[in-house]
C-alpha cells in the first residue's frame, strides 16, 4: 500500500495446514519489534484455529444436511408404488432440493437409441410463481444428442454450461431458448443397469453445480433408480396375477 513502510507476513497454521496469511503493515520504519512479532503469532495461530473450526462445522452440517435430504427422499418414494407418481415425487423433490429451475426425467430405450421424457417438472424459485409439471413429453434420437449418450453409456453424472464447446448445438440451442445456463446430467443407476437420465437445469443467478451437490444429486438418481425399478417389477408381477387369475376362471 502507499503509505507502508514496514511489513510482516504471519502464516496461518492449523493442524498441519496452511490456510492462508495475515499480513500486517506499518506506516513508520522499524515498526515491529521481536515482541509484537510474537503477540501477533498468537493472534495468528488463534485466527487459523477459529477458521479451520469454522470449516470443520461447516462440512459437518453439510453432510448432516445430506443425510437428512436423503432419508426424506428415500420415505417420499417409498410412500408409493405407482411408477407415474415416483417420476413426479422425484422431479418435484430434487427441482427443490438441489435448487433447480427445472427438472426432466427421461427413459433409456436401449434398442432403438432412444429417450423419452416421464416427467417434466418446471419451478421459478425467483419468482415463486411458476410451479407445474409439463404435458409435452418428447422422444429424442440419441443419434443427435451425444451429450447425454455418453452419460448414459458412461453412468457418470456431468455438468454441463451453455458456453462451453462440447455441447450439442442442439443443446446449446434449447438452452437459450428456454433461458437457461446450465444443467446437470445425471444417469439412473441401478446396479450395473442404466435406466434413464435426470436432467437438472439451472438459470445464471442459481450459478453452477458443485462437486457436493453433484455427489447429492448421483445419490437421489439412484435411490429413483431402485424405485423405479421395484414399482415395475411390482406392476408387471400383479399384472401377471390378474393374467393367470383371469385364465384360471375361465379355464373353469
């Protein structure tokens, strides 16, 4: 600065650490004697440790935070069995949860290298006023879409911005018609099985995923997965039932 003439840099150490330095200046010469030098190494070391407190507290009621989203979302789903109402529970809850704009859910048609949307779930935090769930559920040729087919053949969660060069023109496109920044891919795994694709988008004040809300999100993906999945095998088993029931009484 202009007016300094003298300078003292103190590391800031906690547990091992380096966390930074504080930097003290003086306006005359000579200002800081072996004395002061070590007053303010004690003040030093008592910053570093309120910090790394402050870290420590912080990462822990993040990850207590987590837990509890994830046992919430595992009893709303679980309050169902009904394969239509697990995609608008899911849609609704990580919209919210991870503080999307929007949500869409699609399925993976293995075969014919396709995707078609379950659910599409749309919510304005700024405004508050928007909170609905779309009819208009399109099917997609992954064929034009390679973003989201290396998701799905990968089974890793991607982030995605509107400005960068690996997305799809066609993505790019939508982006900027729907007014959007960014979106969050993130494969519905269950066991080995891909089964589909959840689609978090976000405007430009949400601001970016992080890496922690990225690791929530792949979890809440699987938790839909195995839902999903279980209500399927639940469908399909009772359908059976009805078959052999209805095939019986008329063998009868």
């Amino acid at each position: 600065m202009p007016c300094t003439r003298a300078a003292l840099a103190l590391p800031l150490v906690a547990r091992g650490e380096l966390l930074g330095v504080l930097d003290v200046q003086g306006d005359q010469p000579n200002t800081f004697a072996q004395e002061d030098i070590a007053i303010l190494q004690i003040i030093a070391n008592q910053i570093a440790i309120n910090i790394d407190n402050a870290r420590l507290f912080a990462k822990t009621e993040s990850r207590l935070n987590e837990t509890r989203i994830l046992y919430e979302f595992n009893t709303l789903l679980s309050g169902t069995l009904d394969v239509g109402e697990l995609y608008r529970r899911s849609a609704r809850a990580l919209t919210t949860w991870l503080q999307a704009s929007r949500c869409i859910i699609y399925f993976w048609d293995k075969e014919e290298e396709t995707v078609t949307a379950q659910v599409d779930f749309i919510y304005d935090l700024v405004a508050g006023s928007i909170d609905q769930y779309l009819l208009d559920l399109p099917t997609y040729e992954l064929t034009e879409r390679h973003s989201m087919h290396k998701v799905l053949t990968s089974g890793q969660p991607k982030v995605w911005r509107v400005e960068e060069t690996q997305v799809d023109e066609i993505e790019r496109q939508h982006l900027e018609e729907i007014k959007l920044y960014s979106y969050l891919d993130i494969p519905l795994v269950r066991g080995k099985d891909t089964l589909g694709l959840i689609r978090l988008y976000r405007n430009q004040t949400q601001g970016t995923f992080t890496d922690s809300e990225v690791q929530l999100a792949q979890a809440m993906g699987n938790e839909t997965a195995v839902s999903l999945a279980n209500a399927t095998l639940t469908s399909e088993s009772q359908a059976r039932v009805a078959q052999l029931s209805s095939l019986n009484r008329l063998s009868l």
